[in-house]
C-alpha cells in the first residue's frame, strides 16, 4: 500500500463545510485524504491538491472536479493563481513524508535500509543528504542535528563527521551509521531517527516551506474558510500552533487598538487532536500525529 492515511475522517469532517467549495490537498501522497475531500463535495465542488514528488502522480485521481498540480505546496498560491484561484474554502497539510517514501529503499529516507545519502522528495532538487553531510561547514552541521533532530551532542557529531569525511567522502546511510557505533544499542534507534530527522529536514526545507504555505494557506483562504492541518514532530506543531494562535511564528504578536492580541485564526478546538489506540494500533506512523485546525477570522 502506497499510503494509509492517519485521522482520515476527523480531519476531513473539520475541513470540508461547503459541499460546493473549493478545497486545496497540499499533500496527495497516496490520496487517500484528497479522495475522502471530493466525497464529501457536490459537482460543484473542486479539489486541487499538490506533491512534490514523481512517485505520488500515478495514484492520481480520475474526477472532473479534481486536479493534481506536481509542485512544492510553497508554490501554492501562484499555482492556483494559474487555474484562476484566489480564494478558497479550505485547505489541509498532512506533513512530512510518505510510507512509500521510507519503503523505497533506495530513497535513502530510512534507517533500517542501506540506501545512498538522498532524502529528496523532489528528486529533482539538487540538494540532497550526500551534499548537506560531505560538504556543509561544521558549524552549519551541528545546528541542524541540534535544532531540527534536537541532539544535544551536535557539535561532537559534527566534528567527527568532518573529521572522516577528510579521508573518504560519506556516500550511504550505512557508512553515515558506522560513523556512530560506539551509540549504546538501547539508544541507537532513536539516535538514528533523530539523525535522519535532522538531514530530512534540511534537504527538504521542511520548516521554511511549511512556514511559506501557512502563510499561503492565510492569504487564500475565505473568512470561515478552514486551515487543517498534521504535523508529525514538535518542530513542525510548534509553528502550527503559533501560526493558528496569532499568525505569526515568532515575536510578539500584534495588538489591536483596545490592546488585545490580533486573532488570525479562531481554533476550532483548543488541544490538538490526536489519534485514538486503534488507530496507533493499526497504523503505527499515525503514533505522532497531531492535528490543529484553525477557521479564518
Ligand atoms: C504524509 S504524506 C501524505 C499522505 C496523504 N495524505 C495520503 O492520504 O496518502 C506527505 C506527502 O506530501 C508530500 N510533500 C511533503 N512536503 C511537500 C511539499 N513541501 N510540497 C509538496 N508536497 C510535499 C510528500 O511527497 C508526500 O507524498
């Protein structure tokens, strides 16, 4: 299976509330959300949903009112522009990667498999996991692993990756792992999934671009209209949170003339939900998973 999508009903039940509106998928992957969006609209309706990635265009979806835009959902607002869209009624983010993304091997997104350094996904890109380990500055390195995989050894580890790659340059996740044998084994599984979180992060911009669509998201949606969206590790929901709390990502947040805080966003409810034991149970990618739905003011 391509992609089984986490808290599929419950985010599509807070997104859709016009049957005839337009809604934005930033995410298709396997399609699993955008197929639940276009059964919930009338013919009316139209659903536009964007991935950056090759891979996901052969689960697209054969429906008249539906259209699948290969794009990095920063580009969103220019790309609906394309198709006369300026205004919509929703729009949902289910973040991060596919499960197809860390099955194939070869991508390099997994820790288990032995792959070249790449993590691209938008393999088009020219940055890629290879680059950010043999050639960013050492300082450059340790910020990354200590603020997007929040390694509180950073610096060590950049200096021993800088260290070897003097002798012989880092081609695969294997020689990126033996690099760090000496990590006690009740530790080495999360170390890794930090590790990778960090270089992930970094060779898909991850939080810039969620940032720029956010802010999109904003721009293009009705007042009403309603931002859903999934994030998978504190880094990406804490600017969520923010974002939906005083549309903005850091700072203090505006004031209006009577002295109160400007609302971007009304939450549609104050905690993020999360999926239920079953669903944990059923679908393990879906443990992480955090939802925050904000409804333009
Ligand atoms: C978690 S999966 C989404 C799964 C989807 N909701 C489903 O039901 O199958 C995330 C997908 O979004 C894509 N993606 C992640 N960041 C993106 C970005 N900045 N622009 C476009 N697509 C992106 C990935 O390529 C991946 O296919």
């Amino acid at each position: 299976m391509y992609h089984n999508p986490v808290l599929l009903k419950q985010s599509v039940d807070d997104l859709v509330t016009n049957p005839d509106g337009i809604y934005v998928d930033c995410t298709f992957g396997g399609g699993g959300h955008s197929r639940e969006i276009l059964e919930r609209l009338s013919d009316k309706g139209k659903l536009f949903s964007f991935d950056q990635d090759l891979d996901a265009l052969k689960n697209t979806i054969d429906d008249p009112r539906f259209t699948l835009v290969n794009q990095n959902f920063r580009f969103m607002e220019n790309s609906l522009l394309m198709y006369g869209i300026s205004q919509v009624d929703g729009v949902l983010a289910d973040l991060g990667v596919s499960s197809h993304q860390f099955d194939e091997a070869e991508r390099g997104f997994s820790t288990r498999s032995n792959a070249p350094l790449d993590m691209r996904m938008n393999v088009m890109q020219s940055l890629d996991a290879k680059k950010v380990i043999n050639e960013y500055e050492e300082e450059d390195l340790a910020d990354l692993f200590y603020h997007y995989g929040e390694l509180r050894e950073a610096r060590k580890l950049a200096r021993e990756i800088v260290h070897h790659r003097k002798t012989k340059s880092i081609e695969t996740t294997e020689d990126l792992k033996k690099l760090f044998s000496y990590i006690p084994p009740h530790k080495v599984n999360k170390f890794y999934a930090q590790l990778f979180q960090a270089i992930r992060i970094e060779v898909n911009q991850e939080l810039e671009v969620l940032k720029e669509m956010l802010v999109q998201a904003y721009n293009i949606l009705k007042p009403e209209g309603r931002l859903v969206v999934i994030s998978y590790h504190s880094l990406e929901d804490r600017l969520v949170k923010r974002f939906l709390k005083n549309g903005m990502f850091e700072g203090e947040p505006e004031r209006d003339i009577y002295g109160n805080y400007k609302k971007a966003f009304e939450l549609l409810k104050s905690k993020a939900i999360i999926p239920d034991d079953k669903e944990i149970e059923e679908n393990s990618r879906a443990r992480s998973a955090k939802m925050r739905t904000g409804i333009k003011v």
